[in-house]
C-alpha cells in the first residue's frame, strides 16, 4: 500500500528526493564535464586551465561590487529567459523577445523624453509604456498563430527585423535629440524622474557599490517576477490551462480548455515579461535610448532558459551563473591572451552539458517509474491470483 501513496518510496527514500539526487548527480556530472572540455580547449591556446576558471571565479566574487556587476548582468536574463520559459510552457517557442524588448524600449524612450511629471508617475509610466509597446508586439505573432496557424518561429524572427528597423526610424525620427552639433543617433537625456533607482544609492552603500554598478530595483522585481511565475504556472487556473495546452492539447481541448485563448494569454504575458528586458540599460545605465543599445539579450534568454530547465528557480541560478561568466570575461582580457570568444564557448559547453544531462536523467527517472509500476501490477495480479 505505501507503494501506491502520493509519499511512495524508493528504496527507503521519498521519491521525490530519489529523483532529487538523480538529478543533483546529473547536473555535477553535467558542469565536470564542461569544465572538462573547456579546460582542453583552454590548454590548446596555451593557458592552464586551472589559472582561467580561478580568474573567472576571483573577478565575480573577489568585491561585492564584483557581484553587483554580476547581478546587473544576470537582470535582464532572467526577465527574458522567464518569457521564452512562460511560451515554452503552453509549447510555443517565443523566439521574438529580442523585437518585443526591442519596441518596449522605444515606448518607454517616448513617454521618458515627452513627458514631465514627478517621479511617482513618470517612472510607472515609463515601465508601463516597455510592457505595453512589447506585449502589442507580441500579440501579432499570437494572433496569426491561432487565427492563421502560421509558426511563431518563423513570425517572431520577421517580426525581430520589422523591430530593428521601427527603433532605427524612431531615433532618426520622433525621437531624436534636439542637441544641436551631437551626430550621435539617440534621444535626449532622460530626466530623473524617468530612471530607476541604483540599489546603492538607495541604501547608502556607495562606497561598495558604486554608481558604476547599475544593479537596480529592477533585480528584486526580477526575483519577485520569478516567484509570481512559479505561482502563476503552478497555483493558478491559467497555469494548469497553460500546462495542459502545452503537455496534451488533445486532452486539454477535450477537457474544455480554449487552446487558442490559452496560447494568445500566454504569449502575452511572455511579451509582458519581454518589455522588461531592456530596462536596466536604458533606465538604469545609460539613461538614454541610442544606437549602441544593449541586443542579444532575447536570445541569450533562451539559452539562459534551457540551462534552468524552464523553471523559475532554475533560471535565476542559470542567470547568474552566465552573469558571473560575462563579468569573468573582463578578467580574462586582462590577465590571460585568451579570445573573447572563450566565454561563448564555455557558456555554450555548459548550457549543451546540462541540456544532455538532464535529457538522460529523464529518461532514467521514467525507466524506473515504469519499472516500478509495472512491478506493482504483477504485485496486485500475485494478490488477485491468491485469493481467487
């Protein structure tokens, strides 16, 4: 009969910390392994190994300052990540955030140049614009998947280049500074009243971090974001619409859920997600909309969700850790003759790593489940065959 429970057990353990360990196991196999490999492709340019990750390690941690860096680079990804994982979810892929963040900075630009009002409504204003222009933007692809059934692959990628073109246009345009003699293509400098407070000036922590470190109030929200999604997908009625849609849509469909709703409510809460993106740049950085912006965040998220298996918690660890590799990256220009390329082929050895790892963990955490259920039936035909 224990067997049988919600709290069945394996040997002598729950089964849930049986898949735990599995999976533990898996994933300290999975970052061996990438060290591993990184470690000869790091040794074939002449450089020990032992000295680049200890470098990588020292220039991340060494100062809180270091980690503030860390943090701040670990911002937008998690908000990105969190939007391709809510898409992925209901098995949409949302290849768009990098457009949809891309409009929700040019919204939030436009309410931030063109309007003057005190903090208290100028700064939710501003965020509200980002979240607007990126859920509009997201909406197009959703809309034509359900009423067209064309692939939101293929419409997020046009829909990516339409966006670089609109911000291109805005900044020669509507948006451009009115500062004469700058040839710079930007907008005027936001005012205060528009930017997003640094955590250090706020409590006075200054001196160990400096406004050279932009972690804004945009890494808590991003935690609290992380969270409301966990909530969302696993406590609430669109949650287990999502996971429905998104495991057994036939089932799902039978059952009385809307595919078609779900999958348009999803994408645009992943757009929502998506409008945060750009924000610790542009509010919290460079107080500006120019064309150097910050680009890439959109697809390094998907990289950044697969390396946290689509789970919330997942990706706030998988976010720092490409964080740390990023501010790592300064260090090895400075001390080592490595490319800077190398980072990229170590993020990409540790997402593919995990990705194997996990793959195989779950095939063996499903082997011995039905190996376990089918033991429980022979049990019970045992029992049946007894007492007949």
């Amino acid at each position: 009969m224990g067997d049988t429970a919600g709290t069945a057990q394996v040997g002598g353990r729950p089964k849930w910390v049986d898949t735990f360990m599995i999976q533990g196991l898996a994933l300290a196999g999975a970052l061996l392994f990438a060290a591993l490999v990184g470690g000869i492709i790091i040794s074939a340019f002449g450089e020990n190994p032992f000295f680049v990750y200890r470098v990588l390690w020292f220039f991340s941690t060494s100062r809180l300052s270091d980690f503030g860096k860390v943090l701040e680079n670990a911002t937008p990804l998690i908000f990105s990540a969190l939007a391709v994982a809510v898409a992925f979810k209901a098995s949409m892929f949302n290849i768009g955030v990098e457009g949809q963040y891309y409009v929700g900075m040019v919204a939030a630009a436009a309410v931030a140049v063109f309007l003057d009002l005190p903090t208290v409504l100028h700064l939710p204003l501003v965020v509200l614009a980002a979240i607007l222009g990126a859920v509009i933007w997201a909406a197009i692809p959703a809309i034509l998947k359900v009423k067209t059934g064309a692939h939101e692959v293929v419409t997020t990628i046009m829909m990516n280049g339409i966006a670089v073109s609109l911000l291109a246009w805005a900044l020669l345009n509507p948006l451009r500074t009115s500062r004469q003699g700058l040839i710079d293509l930007r907008t005027d400098q936001f005012p205060e009243s528009a930017l997003i407070p640094n955590l250090g000036s706020t409590f006075g922590l200054e001196n160990v971090l400096p406004r050279s470190v932009h972690l804004t109030w945009l890494f808590p929200l991003a935690l609290l974001a992380a969270l409301m999604v966990w909530f969302l997908l696993h406590r609430t009625s669109l949650g287990f619409e999502t996971r429905a849609v998104g495991g057994a849509p036939g089932a799902a469909e039978a059952g009385g859920i809307s595919i078609g709703a779900t999958q348009i409510m999803v994408f645009l809460l992943s757009g929502a997600l998506a409008g945060f993106v750009g924000l610790n740049h542009l509010l919290g950085d460079a107080g500006f909309l120019g064309a150097n912006y910050e680009t890439q965040l959109g697809f390094t998220g998907i990289a950044v969700a697969f390396l946290g298996r689509n789970n919330p918690i997942g990706i706030v660890l998988a976010a720092i850790g490409i964080g740390m590799l990023n501010r790592g990256e300064d260090g090895l220009a400075l001390v080592t003759d490595l490319p800077r390329e190398i980072v990229i082929i170590l993020e990409g050895l540790l997402i593919l790593s995990v990705v194997v790892a996990y793959e195989i963990t779950r095939r063996i955490v499903l082997r011995r489940r039905q190996r376990e259920v089918r033991a429980g039936e022979l049990a019970t035909e045992k029992v049946h065959g007894a007492t007949a």
